[in-house]
C-alpha cells in the first residue's frame, strides 16, 4: 500500500511537471501567434499601400499606341 501511494505520488509529481511545462509553452505560442498575426497584419498594410501606389502609376502612365 506504502509502495502504491509512492508510486502515485510520483506520477502526481509528474503530471504536475508535464502540466505546468506545458502551459508555459502553450502561452508561449501564443505570443508568437499574436506577433506573426502582427507581423502579417503589417505585411498586408504595406502590400496594400504598394499595390494602391502601383495602380496610381499604371493609370498616370500613357497609353500604349500600336
């Protein structure tokens, strides 16, 4: 009986260990998902800004004549 509580004691403890490793890695990859969605957020702003400037270019550019 002795034995059996020890050995629960120590699958306790580790389950603990396991728990709280994991939730600090788990709250770690949510602050880089939060910055890649920053990130990508940021991206598409200036791809936008990009791509609005480009059209403005094209449409200021004379026609082509054949």
């Amino acid at each position: 009986m002795e034995q059996e509580l020890g050995t629960l004691e120590n699958k306790l403890e580790q389950l603990i260990k396991v728990s709280s490793r994991l939730r600090a890695e788990n709250h770690h990859l949510r602050q880089e998902l939060a910055h890649a969605v920053s990130s990508n957020r940021v991206c598409n702003d200036k791809l936008a800004g990009a791509k609005a400037r480009l059209e403005k270019l094209l449409l200021s550019l004379p026609e082509e004549t054949v």
